[in-house]
C-alpha cells in the first residue's frame, strides 16, 4: 500500500510537470499577442526551460542520492507552486520567463529524483519496466491534457485578453496537492545511498568521464538532435496553425494535441516493436517516415485563406496531416534510450540520465531559437522545412550509433524500459 502511495504521488509529479513543460508553444502564441513581443523574443521562453534544466542536471545528477529524493522532488513541487500564483498576479512577460526558468529548475531536480526511487521501489527489472512504461503514460495524458486547459481559458474572440492566466491558479492547487501528499509518504532511501568515502568531486568526475566513450558521445549527439526537431515542432506548432493555417488562437492550441498523441501512440507502439524487431531498422524507417510527412504536408499549407466561421470539420487537411510526424517520431528518443542504457553497467545509469538531460535540454533550446528566428524573419512554411536538414543528420548519426554499439560488443536487451521528453 506505502508503494501505491508512493506511485500515486510520482505520476501526480510527472503529470504536473507534463503541463508545464508542454505549455511553452501555447504561452509563446499567447505573449506574442498579450504582451506585443517578437516571435525571436518570445522563443527564448524554451531556452529559460530547458537552459536551467541542463544546468541544474550537470551540477546535481551525480550528487542528488546525498541530497535525498523526497527532499529533492518537494523542493521542485515547492518552486513552481510559487511561481503560477506569480503568473496572474504579476502579469508581464519577464514573470513568464521567471515561471519557466522555475520549471526547468525544478524538473532537473525532479526528473532524476523520479527515475532513482521508482529504481528503490521496484521489485524486479520487469516491474520497473512495467511502472516506467505507466509513469511515461501518465506524463503523455499530462501533455494531452495541457492543449485543452489551457485552451479552455483562451478567450479567441480577444486577442489582448488575459483570460489565459487563470489556468495558473488551477495549476497552483494541483502543485501544492501533490506536494501535501508527497509530504506525508515516507519511503526508505537508504539504498540510495552513495559509496562510504567517495567525495563529491570523484562522483561528478565519474559522469564526465562518462561523456568520452564514442559511444555515449555518438548517443548524446543523436539525443540531441532529436530533441532539436521535436521542440522545434511541438514549439511552434500552435503559432504555425494560427497565423499560416489560420486557425482561431483556442482552436490552434487544441489541434496541437493531436501531435500529442500521435507522439503517445508511436511511444506505446514501439514498445511492442522493440521486442519483436531490431532497432536499427526500426529507427531509420521513423527517420524517413518524418522526413516524409514533411514533405507530403507543408505544401498543402500554403495559400490557406482565412474562414471566420471555420471548425474542426472544415479545417484545411494540413491541419491533421502535420501532426501525424509525431507517430514517426516518438519510437526515436525512447529506442536509442533503451540501446543506450542497456549497453552500460548499471552503477552508471544514473550518470548516464544526467547527460541525457543535459543535452536534451540544450536541444530543446536550440531547436526553439532557431526555429523562433527563421519563423519571424522569414517564415513559418521555411521554419518547418529546415527540420529536413536535423532529420537528415539523425540519419547519418543512426549509423555511426548501430557502428559504435557493434565495437562495443555488448548484448542489448530490446524490453528495455521505454522512456519519453523532455
């Protein structure tokens, strides 16, 4: 029963988190309007996210078992609690780069912590695969859910309202629920506990190390490419279909859930593949697969007239076509994540996370700003183009992945635990 209660508070963690981190694409589209600031300046919003993620990772992921999870994960809760109460009561722009840099704070802190105790709880390995599988479930419901509340509050007959904000008060009242609940769960950490006599210094330096094997070097590469094109999409998806397909502000948000679950689907999806088939074949029909819809959809964007009266019925088809990449990318990220893990010992998994943090952080950014910069100052059918180039790239490092597992020898289990994000 303790453990239920554990895990109820965990996905509770996982499925606020979920919102808040999948929320940067909505409030970019809405500050642009709000507040009257440039698409280049609203997307830095992703970089006050991702930025303090991969730093906080790099300074505590090797360190945070000595620091406690429990301690860790109310910290996080604490701090992004304060920050929506912050939102519709100090409304401006800096406030909401405040409220995700809070984010990416806290998600370093919980993130790590998350993964370490489901490690403590789990009986066996399949039991942890099983729980992980649910936890990312439960994280995809939270991106679902994220398109439609706030959606709910985005007033599209009004431009300049500030209804949007109050979405920040509900938000609030599940952060602290789950900090109260999580408060008053003891669990036992003390297998958690670090090696007697290693130093702080010799556990950080062990995760650097970490980085200089060609094939955690090769990996983290694709990982963040990878995270490069999905932020760079899901980012900009709700502005590309209100100002390119035309799409009403509410009705823009909402079509993006769409990709949510397309990337949901391809997630459960490659569970089941991953056991049946070999990865690498796998990953290189998701490439090409993305590289296609992309091709197939955008030239159906163009010259999209605006329809005051427009619904989900008469939505252009480059409405539900777009999204359908995400079922193409969403087996990527959790694949190589599962080569890559099965093919180190396990005292270094916990480092290994850190660094797939870092750098999915920094790729999220730069997919962000980059995508952000082409967006405004040359356009939106351009912006999404020039993911061809990064999806080009995935490909040729795919190779040089499959070459560096094939040195390494090792035996890779494919039941390994399929994981998602951010």
């Amino acid at each position: 029963m303790k453990n239920h209660r554990i895990l109820f508070a965990l996905f509770l963690i996982y499925f606020v988190f979920a919102i808040l981190l999948n929320s940067v694409g909505t409030v970019i589209l809405q500050v642009i309007g709000n507040y009257g600031v440039s698409k280049s300046s609203a997307s830095v919003l992703e970089g006050f996210k991702d930025l303090p993620i991969a730093a906080v990772s790099f300074l505590i992921a090797s360190v945070l078992p000595r620091l406690g999870y429990k301690k860790a994960m109310l910290t996080g809760l604490a701090i992004v609690t304060a920050a929506c109460v912050a939102m519709p009561l100090l409304p401006s722009f800096a406030t909401t780069k405040l409220l995700f840099f809070c984010v990416g704070v806290a998600f370093a802190l919980v993130k790590v912590s998350v993964y370490s105790t489901l490690g403590l709880i789990a009986a066996d390995r399949k039991q942890h695969a099983s729980i992980m599988n649910l936890l990312e479930g439960f994280f995809m419901v939270g991106v679902l859910s994220a398109y439609w509340v706030f959606g709910y509050f985005i007033d599209s007959r009004d431009p300049l309202s500030q209804s949007w904000l109050q979405v920040y008060w509900v938000l609030a009242v599940l952060c602290a629920g789950t900090f109260a609940l999580l408060l008053f769960t003891p669990f036992n950490e003390d297998m958690a506990a670090l090696p007697a006599g290693r130093s702080i210094a010799q556990d950080f330096a062990a995760m650097l190390k970490l980085f200089f094997k060609p094939l955690v070097c090769v990996f983290v590469i694709t990982a963040f490419l990878y995270v490069l094109i999905e932020q760079s999409v899901g980012t900009w998806l709700p502005t590309f279909n209100n100002e390119i397909l035309k799409l009403p502000a509410a009705m823009s948000v909402e079509v993006t859930s769409i990709f949510a679950a397309c990337l949901a689907v391809g997630r459960l999806s490659a569970g089941v593949l991953m056991r049946k088939l070999n990865w690498y074949p796998v990953m290189n029909a998701c490439v090409l697969g993305m590289a296609a819809m992309v091709l197939l959809a955008l030239p159906l964007t163009h010259d999209v007239v605006a329809d005051p009266h427009i619904t989900w019925a008469t939505a252009p088809l480059a409405t539900f076509l777009f999204p359908l990449i995400g079922l193409f990318m969403a087996p990527i990220y959790p694949g190589i994540n599962s080569v890559m893990l099965s093919s180190l010992p396990k005292n270094q998994h916990s480092s290994m996370t850190g660094l797939l943090v870092i750098f999915s952080a920094l790729g999220g950014t730069t997919g962000s700003l980059i995508t952000g910069y082409v967006f405004g100052n040359f356009s939106g059918h351009f912006a999404f183009y020039l993911t061809l180039v990064p999806i080009s790239i995935v490909l040729v490092m795919l190779y040089f992945f499959k070459k560096a597992v094939d040195d390494g020898g090792g035996e890779f289990d494919r039941t390994a635990i399929i994981s998602g994000q951010h």
